[in-house]
C-alpha cells in the first residue's frame, strides 16, 4: 500500500500538538501497514511492497532534525535562564548590605525601682519575765491574746514575799520608837546642859572675887562643855535614826513593790506571741519567761539593700511590700532609718521601714518582697536587654553611624530589669543600636530598619 503525495502532505500538515508526535503517528502507522502487508501475503497472492520515496525519506529526516533541535531548545534554554537567574540574584545577595533591626536609646523613668526581699517584725516586742519568785497561780492570758496596757496576765504566789513585807514593816515601827528614845535623850541631855551652864557662870565669877578656887571653877567649866558634847551626839543619834527609818521605808516600798509584781501586767497593747508556763509551775524572779508581747498596730521591716543601691536609699523614702499569702494587696511604708554603714560580709546596708498595720493583716515574722521607690533627677538611658554584646572586653552594643556603619562601644551596666538594662556610661540618648546583633565587627555596612516599637521604659523594680 503507497501512499499518495497529496496524502503525504496532508498528513503534514495535519494539526498536533508537536512535531515530534505526529512523527511517531506517521513511524506507527508505517509499522500498521508492514504487519498488514505481511499477513495478506499469506493469505494470498503476493502483492508489491511499498518502498517510501527519497522526498519522503528526506522529509522524515527533516523533521527529526527539527524535532531535535525543538527538543534542544525547549530544555537548554529555559535551565540557561534559570541559571543565570540564580546567579544574579546571588550576586546581588552578595552585594546587598545586611539588614539589621535597629532601636533608638531612650531614657529611664524618673521613678527607680529596687525590689528586696524583708522580714516583717513588730514594731514593739518585749519578752515579760517573773519578778517576784514563788509559783504561778493563774493564767489570764494565752498565746494569740490581743491585750491592753496594764491588762493582768498572770498572778504569782509569794508567801515570802508577804513575810519580808511584814518583816520590814516591823523595823520601820523598831526604828522609830528608837527615833523617839533618841529625842527624849536629846532633852534630857539639853536640860543637864543647861544645869552646867549656869553652874560654870557661877563658879567663874566666884573664883573672880578669889572665894573658891581655881581648879574647883575649871572642874565646873570641863563639866559644862561635856554636857554640850554629849547633847550634839544626842542630835547626831536623832539623825541616824530617822536615816533608819528612811531606810527601813524604803525597804518596805521595795517590796511592796515585788510584792505587786505578784500580778502580772501587759506593759503596752499588743498580742500574746509566746506564753511559756502553766499554772503551778515554779517562777523564778528575773530568769523565767513568762510570756512574750508584741506591738502589730504598726510593724517594721528590714531590708538589706545591695551596694549599688544604698546610694539611693534616703530617710522618708516611700516603699510598698507585697506578701505571698495575700496576692495582690500592696502595703505601703517609710524608710525609717539605716546603719549608715556596709556589712562587710555581704556589702550590704540594714534599712528598717515602718509599716501601718490597722487591719492586722501583716503579721510579725511574715518573709515580703519589698519595692523601693525613688525619683531621680536625670534618669539614665535604657537599652533592650537583647542589644547587650558581651565579650572578653567587657560589655558593648552595636551603634549604627549614620553612614551606616557600625561602631561597638563598650558601655557600663548600671541596673538589671530583665527585659531591659539601664546604662551609666557609654551611651547617649538618641543613638541607634541594633537589636540581636549577633556576629558583627568594628566598621560593617549595614541596612538599618527601625522597629515599629520603640523600647519605652517599663515601670518594673530592679532585682
């Protein structure tokens, strides 16, 4: 079977897709007829095979050639541009100057923050001891007690006590009846006194006239002065006596007073924080403890503040305490006083707050974080804490210059928020700095681009 040439070109040029599948359709239709041709010369007479023409031969050829040279085409060329594609654009990556996120410096708010943590104690707290020895015979008080001032805590019994009361009562009354025999001895000596008087005047103006003599008269005249003597040791007698009386009274009011310690009394207003005895136990004056008392109407706190910041702590200053059994209620307080010096084995100041306590929320030996507040004339610049280069040389920051190359400056670390850090030294408002910036070097070009958000100060206590 031959084709004609008019069916040739046809086939030619027939609408495909490619070149290349209309060249198979033709190569399988070639095979199509062979099989043909090869059965019909078994069933039959032989026939005449079909040999293509040169034109046709050629035409093949031609279109394989074409087929080829599409196929080429259609796979070099777009892989060339892909290529250089990716070629330009990493030369241009490697040209583009590296992006960096940048941040202006600003300052710190003028109120600065310093979280400690503090012990809470009484602002008040006295332990009340026995003073008077003998036995507890009743309790009035218990631990957890609010008392008032002068309120009976206990009462002791002193049968002793009572004894040496009356005992020294008694040398009161012993001392005065001897005060009053000395004052009867005193007139009675007053009285012989005055007999030697007039008996030496006497005698003295006789042995003027020579009618007695004269050693008679000088017997008479050494009577006279014993008797004055003896009158001004009787005077001296009567003193010694009413000082033994003053002294036995005293003794008396001493222990009268004892004797009233027998009751035992709350020296201010507070609460019982500690009771120590029972009834019948044996109290001894000055050694046992009785009971403890505090003062919770108002409470005092003690920080110890580091070195960096005893500088700012000031007498007046106010402070708020927050407590871990009560979420989110702030006391407020004073600074009352500090050591005004270091403790050398911590390098830290003793301050001791005073804190209202109306409600008797806070209670004495309660653990509270205590924040310090102060309002500083010239804040200091703040930094994001990620913007902080830490290497052999101390601490830096990246700042960006405005021909935008970076320069890294050492900088001096004041304060320590967590998010942020506040700079001494080393820095000024308004530069750039740049923000996570990882692995750079003294004089690297860059691409600043600013962040959105700025770092604005957070009022937050340093720790």
């Amino acid at each position: 079977m031959r084709y004609s040439e008019p069916e040739k070109l046809s086939t030619q040029t027939e609408s495909t897709p490619t070149l290349e599948d209309r060249l198979r359709k033709e190569n399988h239709e070639l095979k199509r007829q062979i099989q043909e041709l090869r059965g019909s010369s078994h069933a039959g007479p032989p026939t005449k095979l079909w040999h293509p023409s040169g034109v046709t031969i050629g035409a093949i050829l031609l279109a394989a050639g074409v087929l080829t040279v599409i196929a080429f085409l259609a796979g070099y060329l777009p892989r060339q541009k892909r290529m250089t594609e990716i070629v330009s654009e990493s030369q241009e990556q490697a040209e583009a100057l590296p992006r960096v996120d940048v941040v202006e410096v600003g300052r710190s708010t003028t109120n600065s923050g310093l979280q400690v943590p503090g012990n809470i104690q009484a602002i008040t707290e006295a332990p009340i001891l026995a003073r008077a020895d003998g036995y507890l015979g009743r309790r009035f008080a218990d631990i957890g007690d609010r008392v008032k001032a002068g309120q009976p805590l206990a009462e002791i019994e002193a049968p002793e006590l009572d004894a040496q009361v009356r005992q020294a009562k008694a040398n009161v009354q012993q001392s005065q009846a001897a005060l009053e025999q000395a004052i009867a001895n005193l007139d009675q000596g007053k009285t012989d006194m005055e007999l030697a008087r007039v008996t030496s005047e006497r005698w003295m103006k006789l042995a003027g006239q020579g009618v007695v003599s004269r050693q008679d008269n000088d017997q008479y005249q050494a009577q006279y002065r014993s008797k004055a003597a003896n009158v001004q040791a009787l005077e001296k007698a009567i003193l010694v006596q009413r000082s033994n009386i003053a002294a036995a009274e005293a003794n008396v009011a001493r222990l009268e007073k004892l004797q009233s310690y027998r009751m035992v009394r709350a020296p201010f207003d507070g609460v019982i924080t500690l009771r120590n005895v029972d009834s019948g136990a044996l109290v001894t004056a000055g050694s046992t403890l009785l009971f403890r008392i505090g003062q919770t109407g108002a409470l005092r706190a003690y920080v110890n503040v580091p070195q960096n910041y005893a500088s700012s702590v000031r007498v007046g200053q106010a402070a708020t305490l927050e407590v871990s059994n009560l979420p989110g209620r702030q006391f407020k307080g004073t600074v009352a006083r500090s050591a005004n010096a270091l403790d050398p084995t911590s390098r830290t100041l003793l301050v001791e707050l005073n804190v209202p306590n109306k409600d008797n929320a806070l209670l004495p030996g309660m653990y509270a974080q205590i924040n310090l507040n102060n309002v500083r004339a010239v804040p200091p610049v703040t930094i994001p804490s990620d913007a902080l280069i830490v290497r052999a040389d101390g601490a830096q920051v990246a700042i960006v210059r405005p021909d935008h190359t970076i320069h890294l400056q050492k900088i001096e670390v004041a304060r320590d928020y967590g998010d942020r850090l506040e700079v001494s030294s080393g820095l000024q408002q308004g530069e750039t700095i740049i923000r996570n910036p990882g692995d750079v070097r003294e004089g690297l070009k860059v691409d600043p681009a600013p962040l959105e958000e700025k770092t604005p100060p957070k009022p937050t206590s340093a720790k």
